[in-house]
C-alpha cells in the first residue's frame, strides 16, 4: 500500500510517501503464547471501549480517551501506552463507520441497514490487528531481531525476517504506526515507513490542449485529430456477438 503524506515545493518536487512493509515474525512457542495473548487482550479492551463510547455517544478521540482510559488500565491490566493504542483503535473504527455513513455506504438515512450499523457497538475479533508505536517496540536490524511489548512481559529478542528491500527500507527510514497481525498461524509487523520520491522536474517544456469526443475521440490544441471510426467498428462488432 503507497500513501501521498505530503510534498515540499521548490525548483524541484520532493514528495514523502508512506509505504507499508511487511516482516515475519519468528517467535518461539512461548513468545506465540505470549503474543495471542496480548491480542486477546487488547481486543477485549477495545470492545470495552467501544460499548462505554456508543452509550456515550462519544466517539472523537480525546472525547473516547477521557471516558476510558483509566477504567481500561484498571479493568483489563494494560500499561499506558497499549490503553492509548487501544483507544485510538475504537475511535479510528468509529471513525470509519461514520464516514461510510456519511458517503452512503450504510444505506440511507432511516434505512434497516443503516439502523442496525449505527445501533450498536462496534465489536473486534479476537484476532485483530493491535497498533505499536516506537515505545511498544524497538528494532535491531543488525541481528534482526525487535523487542516487543506482551502483556506477559518485554520480549527483547524476537527474530524476525523478511524480503531484503523491504527490511533495508525499515532499517534506513523512519517508522510510524506498526501493526501486529496474526494470519494463517503466522505472526506478522505490518510497519508503515516515510520514504522520498525521486525528484521530479516541475517545469513543464509546453503544453497541449485535448477536446475529447465522440465521433473523433480526442482532437489536439496542435491541430491533431483523432478519429474514432476503427473503435466505433470495434464496438459495433462486439454488441453483435454479445446479441448472437
């Protein structure tokens, strides 16, 4: 997945994109435990959360934190960064699912579906992807290995492995948000990573107008025509097979 963060203008365009890399997690039987363990958890947190934030009817970030944190900390036993993470987990979905609204995609306003999606709270797999931030986890790629927090303790020396561009990647760039991912037995850090674009010379050497149509399919500022006989045949051919 390729992300446009941003671009900073000058002679020359320098545009930061953020990519997603993927690398493998080589945990022992004990860390595995460890690691299902703390999705398990962080999931539970996160479906606590989200019931407190749809009887609430509270669903922005700092709003969804206040009304939480503590009690998740309490309840489910989470130091404080995983109880940030999994609060910003329920608002991102909330987030999301008011968006879909708002686009439509729920159906219309006072419509079942839209009810029924906007009428309860939303809940998490047992399994589901937990964010990490840069305090969750710390990288050696030199002996590829990544300390990573568990809710049964730090785990200092994990392995991990991956494709050898995507791993210099992480090694050589900053890196955001990482999820932990559990698929098919397998356990997974899905690392979002800043990287530059090649710059791009932003000066164009001239400029051409195009007029699309339809009995010519595009005509040119410089005079060109573009007629769209060989296509409308194509076309033609077609419409008589599909009705053969």
């Amino acid at each position: 997945m390729v992300v446009r963060s941003g671009c900073r203008w000058a002679s020359v365009v320098f545009c930061v994109v953020i990519v997603t890399r993927v690398v493998k997690l080589l945990a022992t039987p004990e860390q595995a435990l460890a690691l299902a363990a703390t999705l398990r958890v962080c999931n539970e947190a996160c479906g606590l959360i989200s019931e407190a934030a749809h009887a609430g009817k509270v669903f922005d970030s700092n709003g969804v934190h206040h009304l939480t944190y503590r009690r998740v900390r309490g309840e489910c036993g989470l130091g404080s960064q995983a109880a940030v993470r999994c609060v910003k987990k329920t608002a991102d979905a909330y987030k999301t699912l008011h968006a879909q609204a708002r686009a439509g995609l729920l159906g219309k306003p006072g419509g079942a579906r839209r009810a029924k999606a906007l009428g309860k709270p939303i809940t998490f797999r047992e399994f589901s992807a937990q964010p990490f931030d840069d305090r969750m986890l710390s990288w050696h790629h030199d002996a590829r290995t990544v300390s990573i927090w568990t809710v049964g303790g730090r785990f200092k020396n994990m392995a991990f492995t991956g494709e050898p561009g995507q791993l210099k990647e992480i090694a050589q760039h900053r890196r955001g948000e990482s999820d932990l991912v559990y698929r098919d037995g397998m356990w997974y850090l899905h690392i979002s990573v800043e990287v530059a674009e090649p710059a791009l010379n932003t000066e164009p050497s001239g400029w051409l107008g195009v007029d699309p149509g339809i009995v010519n399919i595009a005509t040119t500022s410089d005079g060109v025509v573009m007629a769209g006989r060989g296509l409308n045949r194509h076309r033609k051919r077609q419409l008589e097979l599909r009705a053969k």
